[in-house]
C-alpha cells in the first residue's frame, strides 16, 4: 500500500481536489486499484449542516454520509464509490478523542494534540487500506499551508512518511505561478515561500505541479527546482483548461504518473487506458448541437453549490455531442410577470433541490411554466415536491396545498414529513441519507429510462410525498411512478400526457460518471433536443 499526500500552497481553490481525482484516474488507468480520501481541517463534524455558500454542494455517498464535494470529483473521475471512512474533519477526529477520553482510554494521561490527535489521523490515513486491497491510497489534505488548522495534519502525514518510508508515502504540492500582467512576467517566489513553509513542518514535497496561466520555459522550472529541492522532472505545469476533463490529459503529456510510479518504484504496465475519457472529451469538444437548461435554485450565484447537477448535465450532454448551455435562474426573483421572459427559449427546465422557504415562488412558478407548455422538466428532491403542490394547487384545486415544511399547518400536506423523522431533533446527519432501493413501474417514463427495476439512488431529504393524497393526484394525472417498497415511499412522479415531467425525490447526480453519464440526465438532454420553443 502507497500513500500519496496532496497539499496545496499560496491560495484557495487550486483545483487540489481535480488534481487528485485526475492523478489518481491516470494510476487507476494503469491497471493500479486507487482509492482517493479528503481530510478538512474544520471542527463541523460534517459538512451536512453548512450552507451551501460556504462550502458549496454537500455530496452524499451511496453509505449515507454528508461530505465535501471534492468526493464528488473522486466518484465521477474514477467510477468507484467513496464511503463514510472517505471523508475525515477536525470535528470527526476530535469527536472520536473526546468519546474515548470520556470512557476513560487515557485514564492518567493528559490528551494532546501530539501524539493523541496526530495518531488518530494516521489511524484515519491508513483506515480504508485496512478494509480494501488498494494499491495507492490518495490523500487531499484540505486547506493552504501555513494555515494553523492544517497543521495536525501535516505533521501526522510527516510522521507516516519517516514510518513508512520514501517508497511508500510521497508528497505532491499543488501551488501557483503568478503571472503579472503589466510585465508579462510568471513569478515564482509565492511559490518558494509555500515550499519553504511545508519544509519548515518537516515535508519535503517530492512534485511540484504549478498551477500556471501561461507555459512555464524550462530555465523557470529549473529555477523553481533549485529552489525547492524537488528534481527539475518533478516540476510539473499545470496549465489553464478550458474544462477540468482535460486535466487527466494533460498531466499525462507531464508525465506526473511516470513520475508517481518511478518514485515508489512501481511499474508503468504499459500506457494508461483512457479510450472512454479519449471517446468522451472528443464529442465535447466538438458539440454538433447545443440546448438550453434552465436550472433554478435559490444558490445559483455559487455554482458550486449545484456542482454534481452541473457536472451531469455536462456529462450527459458530452455524450450527446451536445453543449449545455445553462441558464442559471435564481428562483427568489421569478415573478409571475417575468416568469415569461426569463424562460423564454429554455428547452429544459431543471428545478433544483434545496432547504426551506426563500425561493419557493419562483420553483412553483418554474414548475407550472414547464407542465402548461410541455417544456422537458426535471425536478430533484425539493424540486419533485414542489412539483406535487403545484400540481395539487393548480390541477387538483387544492388552492392551500403545501409541503410542512413551510406550511405546517396547511388543510393540504401534501408534502409531509416522515414518520420516522418526527422525532429526531438533532440536526447532524439525521436526514433520510443515502442509497435506496427504488421500484419502478412498468410501462412508465422512468421504466423507458432506467430500463431495470430495482434502482438505487441517494437521498438526502425529511419531507416525503404523502401517501394519503396520492389516489386523487393519480386519478388527476400526477403518476408515482418509482416507490421504496419497504416504506412505502413515493420516489418518482411524473405527468401523464406530458412529454418529460418527472420529479424524483433522490439525487441521480450524485452517480454521473465522466465514463457513464446517468440515463434520467441523459434522458432529459434528449427530450430538451427534442422540444423546440416557438
Ligand atoms: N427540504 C426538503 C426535505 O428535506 C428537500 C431536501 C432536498 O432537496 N435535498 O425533504
């Protein structure tokens, strides 16, 4: 078992979570089994209970953990599922200390930050090789260097790598070239001085890769080399893409994986299989044809905070040889008098998944706009439920028809919370989480789109569709097309008559892969294509 150690230098928002995903594609694609983990130097246990503004989209794996979106890149980069064990915080780690000091495990010992938390995240580190078989094991440690929060962190890593060794535990250190624009000139002293400061823990990082807007000349890279003590062939650029799917291919063409390999002393088997990324990117790249997805939500100003979505619809569209091009739609300022304007020309409409009252309008408004004109709909978890009270307002005449969330006390809730759900009063990782079996019905849209019954999807919601109105909505058109057996939980709905209406009360994006895009988002592409607003 390997260990690679991803850091990153001088700013924020690098890409270190791109870079492990694409690194550890190109090891995986060389036949080697990769596994990629990300530790957050925050004391939130989860991030489940953060608003999307600060920390952008929560990813939830099949398992039912609420984690940091950079597992969402892991996933849709290499194919496998990440787990609860993928994704460690300060708040997790000190959570496990405290427990254990409680039940009296140090009983004479004073606790501290070395060796007692510095141990507990080398337990961490070396927690899912302990489960699987992998042969390299990625670790993204979140956060800039310097940062006195990431500290712990460094140092666990630092101590496994003196215990291990060289040939089993390497780091790499994703910092930024800065270039100046008024003396066209790239500058690397940001750069030495993160280095420097990494060195000062103890770590020496074995790659360098350079984050750069323009092509960085051999003498720069020699200079960088000299200055940091890492060989000149690990200097390794990271040049600006056009879109992060070319990432694995370029750090090929750097040969950052040679240089992985040869450091642990591990063989090349070969080149990397890319032929489905290769097939993927090429039809991208080259888009025969483009539609128009409105996607409303209430974050939309932080593209982040709808990253898998974003991320599928682009896949899906990939594969179709078709460009996405998204109207980002804020929900709060749709208003029935404009409503008509700012739709005007989608193909689709996306309406998204989301928490409380702010925005809830304009998602309605969205919703009767794509049922009255036929335009292709799809609605995810809140988007399905607000489906259904537009459906029962509007259809069904239930004028007063809500989801409790909002309305507690509304005559019709039609949305409601879920029995197993009313009496939990802890906020933390109490949401019906994770992955589910879901039945679907013949002869539906949704049978016509996954083709198989059961399906599985994750979830992330307390409110449900209530079963006691669905015979009347059934009866008017509304059709619960997939249900959890189990519970009897209404999964999907879609509109009979209705070209592409489905609302579903899981979150198919968090399974797009870059090599298998998922078919409700292919689906929908497809139906966008097809429908022509006059
Ligand atoms: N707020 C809704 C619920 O809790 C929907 C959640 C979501 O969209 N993820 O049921």
């Amino acid at each position: 078992m390997r260990y690679i150690f991803i850091t990153g230098g001088v700013v924020s928002s690098l890409g270190k979570g791109i870079l492990a995903a694409s690194l550890g594609k190109l090891l995986q694609a060389r036949g080697y089994r990769v596994t990629i983990q990300k530790f957050d130097p925050y004391l939130n246990v989860d991030p489940g209970t953060l608003n999307p503004y600060e920390h952008g989209e929560v990813f939830v794996t099949h398992d039912g953990a609420e984690t940091d979106m950079d597992l969402g890149h892991y996933e849709r980069f290499l194919g496998i599922q990440t787990t609860r064990d993928h994704n460690v915080t300060t708040g997790k780690i000190y959570q496990t200390i405290i427990e254990r000091e409680r039940q009296g495990e140090y009983l004479g010992k004073t606790v501290q930050v070395i060796p007692h938390v510095t141990d507990e995240i080398k337990r961490r580190f070396t927690l899912l090789g302990q489960k699987d078989p992998y042969d390299i094991i990625i670790t993204e440690l979140g956060g800039t260097v310097g940062d006195i929060e990431s500290l712990p962190y460094i140092e666990a890593a630092r101590q496994l790598h003196y215990e291990l060794g060289p040939l089993r535990v390497l780091f790499v250190h994703l910092t930024l070239i800065v270039y100046l624009e008024a003396t066209r000139e790239l500058k690397t002293k940001p750069t030495q001085h993160s280095v420097r400061e990494l060195q000062r823990t103890g770590v020496q990082p074995d790659v360098l890769v350079c984050r750069t807007q323009q092509p960085l000349p051999k003498a720069l890279r020699a200079k960088i080399a000299l200055h940091t003590n890492v060989p000149k062939e690990a200097v390794i650029q990271a040049l600006d893409v056009p879109t992060i799917y070319q990432v694995p291919f370029q750090l090929r063409k750097e040969k950052l994986d040679e240089v992985v390999l040869r450091r642990f002393r591990l063989p090349y088997r070969g080149e990397p299989d890319l032929t489905q990324w290769q097939i993927f990117i090429e039809r991208l790249q080259n888009p025969q044809q483009s539609v128009r997805i409105a996607l409303v939500g209430k974050y939309v100003e932080l593209h982040d905070a709808y990253k898998s979505i974003h991320e599928a619809l682009i896949q899906a569209g990939g594969w179709h040889a078709t460009r996405v091009e998204i109207e980002w739609i804020n929900s709060g300022d749709l208003t029935s008098e404009n409503i008509e304007r700012r739709l005007k020309g989608v193909q689709g409409i996306l309406v998204a998944p989301g928490f409380g009252e702010r925005g809830f309008t304009g998602k309605l408004l969205a919703v009767e706009y794509a049922r009255v004109r036929h335009v292709p709909f799809l609605g995810i978890c809140l988007g399905m439920q607000i489906a259904v009270v537009e459906f029962a307002r509007n259809v069904l005449n239930w004028k007063e028809a809500h989801t409790t969330e909002i309305d507690p006390h509304t005559l019709y809730p039609v949305i409601d919370l879920m029995e197993e759900q009313r009496k939990v009063t802890e906020k933390g990782g109490t949401m019906r989480l994770g992955a589910y079996p879901c039945e679907i019905r013949r002869g539906t849209l949704a049978w016509k789109i996954y083709q198989k019954s059961p399906i599985y999807e994750r979830h992330r919601h307390r409110y449900e569709l209530n079963n006691r109105y669905v015979p009347a909505l059934e009866e008017a058109g509304l059709i619960v097309s997939g249900r959890y057996k189990e519970k009897d939980l209404a999964e999907i709905i879609e509109l009979r008559g209705h070209p592409f209406f489905i609302g579903v009360q899981f979150h198919p994006e968090f399974q797009s892969r870059v090599e298998a895009p998922h078919p409700l988002f292919e689906a929908f592409i497809a139906a966008a294509l097809r429908y022509h607003p006059d």
